[in-house]
C-alpha cells in the first residue's frame, strides 16, 4: 500500500511539473498558446509569363532547330528551354517538327551543329549565346533559304542578311525591378540597426565585362537607389557564363568584402548556394532558387523567350518577314519575374514593385534616367542619350550601355 502511494504521489507531481511546462506556453492574459511567426512563403509574381495561345497552322515539313551552349544545368540554358518546351507544348509540335541540341560551345562546334539541322531538314535554326553569333552567321551565309536567329547578338544589322536575325528583350527593366527588391531590403536591415546606412553595399557576380552584363548590373544597382540613396555596388567577375567553383568564390569573396546582399548575372547555383550558407539575401537571375534557397532568396527576373519564338515560328509558318533585330519588353511578356518570398523580401517590396510595373508600363519610369546617376562625376552624355535617358536596346536588340556608372567599384578586370 506504501509502494502505491509513492508511485502516485511521483505520478501526480509528473502531472504538475508537465502543466507547469504547458503553462509557460500559454498567453498570460488569453491563455492561448504563443503562435510561431507567420510564414508567408512566395507571393504572385507582380510580371508574369503570359499564355502563349496558337493562331496560325503549321506548315507540313516544318522543322525547328535550337541550340544552347549548355543544358539544364545551367539556369540560362534551363530558361531557353524552358521557353522552347512552353511553345513546342503550344503549337503542338511533333517530335519531327523540332531538334535541340545542348552543350554547343562558342566555337566552329556552332557552325557544325548549325550544318547539321540544315542536313536535317530544319527551315529555321535559333542559337542562345553571344560566342555563337560569328557562326550562326557563317551558317546563314551558306545556307540561304533557312533563316538564323541569335539571341542576344549585335551584328544583323550591319551583316545585311536577309535570314539572319538577332532577338533580345528589354531585361533591364526586370533587374531594375528587382533592385527594387534589394533596396527594400536593405532599408530594413538599415532601420533595425543590423547595417547603418553607409554600410549598404551590395555584391554583384558577372560573368564578362561585356555591354548585357554591365547594363545588367546598373540596372540593378540603379533600381536598388531608387529607394536606398546611401547604397554602393561591387562586382566580381568570373569571366565564364557557367563555372559553379568559380561564381562561389566571387560571392564569397564580396561577402568577406563585408557586401551584405548578392546578386548576379551568372548560369549556376554556386553564388545563390554560398549566399544560403552564408545567411546572406539574394537576387537570383533566370529563375526561383527558392526550393534551394529559401531563407535567403527574394526575387529573381528573367527573359520570357516564349513570345520570341512563338514570333518566329509564326513567321516562317505565314510566310512573313523576320525582324532584324526584336526586343520584346513587358508589353510582349517577355520580362517576367518571380513570385516574392516574403519570408525573406521587406514588408512593402510587393506593392514597391508593382507600383513601378505600372509606371514602366505607362513609360514614366526610364530605367537609365540620366538624372539618376553620374559617371566620373559627370551627367551622362551619349549620341543614344535620348531626351534625358539613355535609349537602352532602342537602335539595335542587345544591350549597349558599357559605363562605370559612380557608386559601382568593379573589383577585377582580368578574370578570376
């Protein structure tokens, strides 16, 4: 009878000590449990892709090829293709109807990769990377009656070849859209007393010096200013367009440079994934890294290269001339963006950047306002500055805007 006493005395008293636990859990006032911090997860996307809808038939014996200097791996080849397979599902292509080629260096590989679509009966071939264009269009010159696209190429218009074309879409909008994003960001990091204001620096991996880098990463760095004045830029270069080890390095290394948000222009999960590690927030280029990265990314902005080729292929299909230079923008659909994570985003980027949507809609935001920036001190001054802005992709598809535009420190210029 001792025995059972004792074991329920030790009972009851373990009956105590477990509500005394679920009472420390317990809102003093409600009594309700404390609920964890509300996850938000990602929002709309404030750009998104639109539909692309079939309204022309298909010739019999028509053949498409593509051509991509990488694969899947890479998230600027994943794009293409990802645009590619979104038009072959829309217009019902046939397996014979079209051939993909990956993994085709910036090389005379191009043109034999070219010379076999042709041999294959392809009538239309598009290529994706900017080392493809000089055989693209050695291809277009011996190939005649099949037409050549290039995306992101500059020399169509002075080649003068009637089926040779370049495409390209107006993502400086995007990057600026998402600079957006990282500005708020960075006010909020400021405001809670994590960074002062002279501390906002941002980190930029680029890929080359070329123009559609640069143009890309001040376009950024311009959208982040807008509504974080106090921010500054460094940029890395690791001059591949896919080098996981070596984009890594470069995030790390601004990291170590005490840059407190990443961004890049770079095809691999190397500087979003040291971000992730790292703690650091980041902007990611060509896609979500959210599945991969989800306490650090925010947003990301991309080319829509659907409506491009659905462009094409609806030419060649109604015997319609080809642009020699196309550049679709938001009109078109062919500058999307991510949802938002708003567990990592600032309160208030959603409505920031649909605010600014609107206005590059109506064309009272200019992303290269001259106003807004200086170089060596001094307010821009170009033959493509076109009342107070810089006419970005105006005269020819790709980017052209190659200035060192103040607030932004390029760290290397030899590669590495």
């Amino acid at each position: 009878m001792k025995k059972f006493a004792k074991v329920l005395a030790l009972c009851l008293a373990l009956v105590m000590v477990i509500g005394c636990f679920a009472a420390c859990g317990k809102d003093k006032d409600t009594g309700k449990k404390d609920e964890k911090p509300e996850i938000l997860g990602m929002s709309d996307s404030p750009l998104d892709a639109p539909e692309v809808k079939k309204d022309f038939e298909i010739k019999e014996g028509f053949k498409i090829g593509f051509i991509c200097l990488h694969d899947e791996n890479s998230t600027y080849d994943k794009n293409f293709l990802d645009g590619a397979n979104a038009v072959i599902e829309a217009l019902g292509l046939t397996k014979d109807q079209y051939i993909i080629k990956k993994n085709i260096p910036e090389g005379n590989e191009c043109y034999e990769a070219a010379k076999d679509l042709v041999d294959q009966g392809c009538t239309i071939i598009f290529a994706n990377s900017f080392g493809h264009e000089d055989f693209m269009i050695k291809a277009a010159k011996e190939f005649t009656d099949v037409e050549f696209c290039h995306a992101t190429g500059c020399k169509a218009a002075t080649e003068n070849l009637p089926n040779y074309h370049n495409a390209f879409a107006s993502i400086y909008e995007g990057r600026y859209l998402a600079g957006i994003a990282a500005g708020m960001k960075l006010n909020e990091m400021i405001e809670a007393g994590d960074i002062t204001a002279e501390e906002a620096k941002m980190g930029y991996v680029g890929a080359f010096t070329y123009a559609e880098v640069i143009s890309g990463y001040t376009s950024f760095y311009l959208g982040a200013k807008s509504v974080c004045p106090s921010v500054t830029m460094d940029v890395q270069f690791t001059g591949s367009w896919y080098d996981p080890t070596l984009e890594k390095n470069a995030a790390e290394a601004l990291i170590a440079k005490d840059c407190v948000l990443i961004s890049q222009h770079a095809d691999s999960m190397g500087a979003p994934g040291a971000c992730e590690a790292a703690g650091i927030p980041n902007v990611s280029y060509n896609g979500s890294t959210y599945e991969a990265c989800p306490s650090t990314f925010i947003v990301s902005s991309r080319i829509n290269w659907a409506p491009y080729f659905n462009y094409i292929i609806k030419c060649v299909n109604t015997d319609e001339a080809i642009a020699t230079d196309w550049c679709g923008g938001i009109a078109e659909g062919s500058v999307v963006l991510t949802g938002i994570n708003q567990d990592v985003a600032a309160e208030g980027t959603v409505d920031a950047i649909a605010k600014a949507v609107a206005e590059l809609k109506a064309g009272t935001l200019k992303v290269f306002n001259t106003a807004n920036f200086t170089v060596d001190g001094k307010v821009l001054e170009d033959d493509l500055v076109v009342d107070g802005y810089y006419n970005e992709s105006g005269i020819v598809s790709a980017p052209s805007f190659s200035f060192n535009v103040d607030g932004i420190t390029r760290l290397n210029e030899n590669f590495g």
